[in-house]
C-alpha cells in the first residue's frame, strides 16, 4: 500500500513538473519571439530608411533640381522669354528646352512668366501648354516665394506620375544666395523677402517616377511612396498604386486636390486601411506599418517611404516549435540538477549542523548553555597567554551562588534548576566582546573571563553583575535578604606579571573565599 501511494506521489509530481516546464517554456518562447521580431522591426526599419535616403538623394533629381536652379539664376533667354524680351516659345528658349530634355530625359519643361502665364513649353508626350495659366500651383507660388522645390503629382494633361522640379527665375542682377534655394530647406526669412522682390517667373520640369519604381522593385518586402495627403504615389504591390492610407475622411478631401484628382476622375479612391496600432490585414495575415521621412522639398509637406513588415518573417512557426522544445528540455535539466544540488545541500548541511552539535557538546554545559568546566579551562589558558603577548590586562571573576544548598532543599531541584538558569543568562550578556567567556564552574559556581579589563574596571563590572542577579529578585527564605544573592571574587593578571591560568584562578578562589566569609552578596578584589 505504501509503494502505490509512494508511485502515486511520484506520478503527481511528474505531473506537475510537465505542467510547469510547459507554462515557464511558453513564456520563454513568446520572449524570445518577442525579442527576434523586435530587432526584426529594427533592422526593418534602418533598411526603410537607408531607402528613403536613397529616394531623397536620386542622382536625376539631385542633378537637375541644381540645373533649374542655375538656368533660372543666370540664363538671360530663360529670363528674357519671361519678362516677355523675347516672345512666348521663341525658337532659342525651345532649343534650350530640347537641350534639357535630351540630357535629362525631362518632359514637359516649361517657362512661366511672374502672372502664371506659360510662355514656353516642351513636351513630346501631351498638347502644348502655352498660355494656360498656373499661378496656383504649388511649384509656381513655392518658385515666386525664391524656393526651389520638387513637387510630386499626376500630370493633369499626361496623366504620368512626375516630379515637377522647379526654380525660380531671378531678374539681371539680383543676388540671391543660391543654397538656399531649396539644397537647405526653405530660405531664411530675408532672403524670401529678397527673392520676391527680384523673381520673374519660374522654369519648371517634370521628371518621371522611373528611378523611385525602380527601388521599389529592388526590395522583397511590401513598399508604398506615400503623398502628404496620405495618397500611394508609388509600391512594389501595384494594387496599392493610388489608394488612401489612412482613415475615411482623408479621401473626401481629396476630390479637389491638384496633386492627384486626376486619377479619382473614372474611379473613386480606396482605402488602404491601417488600424490605430499600425497593421495592415492583408492575405489572411496582419503586416506591421513603420515609415520614414523622404526630404524632396515638395512645399506641400513631407513625404513617406512606409513599409510594411510580416513577422512570420523574422519568427514562423517552425521556429516557435523549435524553441519551445529546446526550453522545455533545457527547464527539465534544469529541475534535474536543481534537485542533485539541493540534496548535496541538504545532506552537507546535516553534516555540519551534526558536526557543530556534536562541538557544542563537548564544550557546553547541559543546564545552562554557558561554556563547560573543561572548555573553560582550554580557554583560560589560550587567554592568560595572548594577554601576556599583547600586554593587555585579564580579569577573571568566580562567583557563587550564596545559600544555594538550602535553595534547592527548600524549593526543589526543577527550581534550583530555573535559578542557575536565570543566573547563567545574566552572566552571558556581561560577556559579549571577542575574548569574553561565561562558564559554568561547576555546582552553583559560575566564573567571567573578561580581556583587556583592569583591575579599576573589573570591580565595577563584577558589581554590575551582581547587582544585575540581585535585581532579579528570584525569592530566598532562608536568605538573610529573602532573595537569591552572589557573591564574587574577582582577580587581574596585569601586564609584566609572573602569574599564569593556574595562580590566576587561586586569587579569584581566595578572593571569593574572602567574599564569603565577610557576610556574602558582595564583591572582593584579589590583592
């Protein structure tokens, strides 16, 4: 009955061990997923940023973003054509256009004069824009403020994705410092004001989206170029191209955006839904959002390189199979070597504490737990020795318990028993420094061994004492005083001195004697 209830307990700890390693493995999975698909989203992110570095610093835009700027700073046709010097589409501006558009592979270059008028225009693609006024534009009104700026949008008439690259036209002689014009952000506040005052147009290019597609296309994982207003200007998953990120109400404003009512005139904008905490539900799986700024100084804001990340990607299943088995093995050894250790703990504890008791006994008195006659001897002698080396003053008291036999016959032995105890308890708390010692000397007799004590202190110490005992008020009939007394002799080896263990212990013998034989419940110093 025993060995089933014995297999019983066994098979329930089991149990229970399995329990446990199970729950503490799957939190330890779902930390270390937690912690490989945090990093995941961090090297996510430092690649979605590098990329948007890249989109900002495309060689084309760079190259002729500086083009338009110098053209419009110092090149007297561009200038002359829009103050009118020259007229609308004259064949020595449209060479020039030819020229930009041959080098850059630009279309629909065009000058505009300080109302907005299009006074020159080169395209291959669409009608001729001459005339047509563009005051509104965001690039004109950006390029009549002396800021240069690289406005992304849908061609109205091409209906062609393009950054439309424009600059200012500055008038002969205005000096205007050229890295603010759009290399530094926008223009400080004196040089708009200056730009004003001296802009006459502005020379505008549209440049395609081709180098953006093609980035995108390099990356495996989902990408969208996404507008200030929240529109996919450009993705590597082409169903997302025009749609809306962000919520409901974004797309109503969108029906009289310039930058892209174009493509909403057949069909109405979708929503690309992303929830609050950023995922994106796509397949039957949830991809997490992040972004990174893209600086194409668009003067309508800023655009965003987002991307979208899978976390099967950086932890699958397979993997969350894989650590859970490894954790749960590794929390069973675990177990197994927790439990070997602690019973090497347990049993090498038992031996110490078996050795400690076993030490304790052989230097401690049953009944009251102070030091016994034969370890007290030991001690007394290691003593008497370190005091002659160090020079320092040994006090030893030997106190008697006064009329102690009369106690017992009168009270009994338990009570006699209870009062030794009382005793030896005071006595410990007056030997509390390294090289104190209470003993019990045998019977009713008692001795303190105190180090580095003279002989003015050790009297008034061992008065202490047995004033402490007298306090204790443990009653006495046949004591003179009706309550239990000491009576103490006290001697001191003083530095120098011949005496050793053994002449030390025969003065504090005679100077009890002497305590007694004057009336008891008194202290005498050894002479």
């Amino acid at each position: 009955m025993v060995e089933k209830l014995s297999v019983v307990s066994k098979s329930r700890n089991s149990l229970r061990l399995f329990s446990i390693a199970l729950v503490l493995s799957s939190l330890m999975v779902w930390g270390i997923e937690h912690i490989i698909v945090a990093r995941g989203f961090q090297s996510f992110q430092e690649n979605l940023n590098r990329n948007a570095t890249r989109l900002a610093d495309g060689k084309n835009k760079s190259v002729v973003l500086g083009s338009m700027i110098m053209m419009g700073s110092i090149n007297p046709i561009i200038r002359d054509t829009a103050q009118g010097a020259l007229k609308p589409s004259n064949p020595e501006v449209m060479a020039l256009l030819t020229r930009l558009e041959e080098a850059y592979g630009l279309s629909n270059i065009r000058v505009i004069n300080r109302e907005g008028e299009v006074v020159a225009y080169y395209t291959k693609l669409s009608k001729s824009a001459v005339g047509k006024n563009r005051s509104s534009r965001p690039y004109f009104v950006a390029a009549m403020k002396g800021e240069a700026s690289m406005y992304a949008a849908l061609g109205h008439t091409s209906g062609e994705r393009g950054f439309y690259i424009a600059a200012p036209i500055l008038e002969k002689g205005a000096i205007i410092n050229v890295s603010s014009l759009g290399f530094d952000g926008k223009p400080a506040p004196e040089v708009t004001k200056a730009a004003a005052s001296g802009v006459v147009g502005a020379v505008v290019a549209k440049l395609g989206f081709d180098e953006v597609d093609r980035l995108l296309k390099e990356e495996t994982a989902a990408l969208a170029v996404v507008s200030p207003e929240g529109v996919v200007f450009a993705s590597n998953v082409a169903a997302w191209q025009f749609q809306v990120l962000g919520r409901q109400k974004n797309i109503d404003l969108l029906k009289n955006e310039q930058r892209i009512n174009a493509a909403f005139e057949k069909n109405a904008p979708r929503l690309l839904k992303v929830d609050d905490h950023g995922w994106l539900w796509e397949k039957g799986h949830s991809l997490k959002m992040t972004s990174a700024s893209i600086d194409w100084k668009d003067p309508q804001g800023s655009w965003r390189l987002v991307g979208f990340a899978d976390p099967r990607k950086f932890f699958g299943n397979m993997a969350r199979i894989f650590v859970g088995v490894l954790c749960f093995a590794f929390i069973l050894l675990c177990d197994d070597w927790w439990r070997a250790r602690r019973r090497v703990a347990e049993r090498t504890a038992e031996l110490e504490e078996a050795n400690l008791h076993l030490a304790a006994l052989s230097h401690t008195d049953g009944l009251t737990a102070l030091s016994n006659r034969r370890h007290f001897d030991k001690v007394l002698t290691e003593e008497c020795l370190r005091a002659k080396r160090s020079g320092q003053p040994l006090t030893l008291m030997l106190i008697d318990v006064d009329h102690f036999k009369k106690f017992n016959d009168h009270y009994g032995h338990q009570a006699g028993d209870k009062c030794l105890q009382s005793i030896a308890g005071t006595l410990q708390m007056s030997a509390q420094r390294a090289g104190d010692m209470a003993a019990r000397y045998g019977g009713e007799e008692f001795c303190l061994l105190l180090a580095d004590t003279s002989a003015e202190i050790g009297p008034q110490l061992a008065e202490a004492v047995r004033h402490s005992i007298e306090l204790l008020s443990i009653p006495h009939e046949l004591s003179p005083l009706g309550i239990v007394t000491v009576s103490i002799g006290v001697a001191v080896m003083v530095p120098d001195s011949s005496q050793d263990a053994e002449s030390l212990l025969r003065s504090a013998d005679k100077a009890l004697y002497c305590a007694k034989h004057d009336g008891r419940n008194r202290v005498v110093l050894a002479k």
